[in-house]
C-alpha cells in the first residue's frame, strides 16, 4: 500500500463522499497501517430502500442544492457560489467527467463492498447529515452495521457536507472519536 511506500505511520484516514468510498475500500483492502477511519456520508453502499441522488447528468446549481439541507446555515456561503473562474470550470468540469467514468456502473457504489467491509477491525466513525439528499441517511445505517465496533454520529438538521455546514458539531464529533482511541 502506498502507506508503506511513504513510511508514513498514525494514519487516520477521513473520506467524504466519493472519498469516503475510496477510504473505505482502501481500508478494506489492507487496514493493518490505518490507526483509525472516519467515513462522511461515503458513497460505496448501495441503499435498500432509498436512492443515490444524480448527480451527474444535473446541473451545479442542481449539485450545490442537493448538497446542503440549509444554506443560511453554512458559513461564508457566498464563496461557495460564487462565479469560477474559467480554469477552475474547465478542473470542475474535468473532475466530474472522471468521476462519472469511475462511478457509473454500478452508480456510485460497490455490490461487493457490504461484505468486504466486514474485514475492518480498525477503529471507525461514520458521520452522516440526517437530511442528505444525496445519499440517504440509510447507507450510514448499512456502513455501521459492516464495519464491526463502528460508531455512528448522525447531524440533524444537515445535508450531505456536515464538514461545512455544520463545523462545530462535525469537529466536536470528530475530535470525540479520536480523544477517544
């Protein structure tokens, strides 16, 4: 693993979203150098009952309402509207054509990912905003059922990016967990 590569050690591992998939993966893959995962609203798991949201095939402003269940509630939003520059389109466009590429078939998960969840044995939060709606609050559900000792923290009155809109509680969750190992 490229944790070796590095020499790197007390490694805590956070993902959100597709990030979080990855981190998940990774940690089902070989978790033995990972101190600690913390997964936020992680894409992977496909839910039972509700849907991921598109958003591929949907417009930014589409993708910027999914995102939040509030916007009065995050701070400075201003700057995450606010108009891009051309070369930061052309890198927000190019990123989500990859991720389109990685993630279409099957959308935005791994059937396979449940199972191999259960291999984890590292120490795991799973965060996840109450009113994401973009992947329900269902798959924070199924990740803690798969990884053995997890814990989940569920952010009410939050959408998919509890890391901005609501920081406190996020940090105060986050630093909980990691005074805790």
């Amino acid at each position: 693993m490229f944790i070796d590569a590095l020499g790197l050690q007390d490694i805590v591992l956070m993902g959100s979203s597709m990030g979080g998939w990855v981190s998940a993966e990774m940690a089902a893959m070989d978790d033995h150098n990972i101190d600690a995962l913390i997964l936020v609203d992680a894409a992977g798991i496909k839910p039972i009952q509700g849907e991921i949201a598109e958003i591929f095939m949907v417009s930014a402003d589409t993708r910027l309402q999914q995102r939040f269940y509030d916007p009065s509630q995050v701070e400075n939003y201003e700057i995450i509207t606010r108009e891009l520059t051309p070369e930061e389109q052309l890198v927000v466009h190019s990123n989500a054509i990859t991720a389109s590429q990685l993630c279409w078939r099957p959308y935005l998960n791994n059937p396979s990912l449940p199972h191999t969840l259960a291999r984890v044995d590292t120490p795991t939060l799973i965060v996840w905003g109450r009113e994401d709606a973009i992947i329900p609050v269902e798959c924070g559900h199924m990740f803690q059922q798969a990884i053995n000792g997890s814990q989940l923290c569920i952010i009410d009155n939050c959408g998919h990016s509890p890391a901005i809109e609501k920081r406190s509680e996020f940090v105060s969750a986050v630093n909980s967990f990691l005074n805790s190992l």
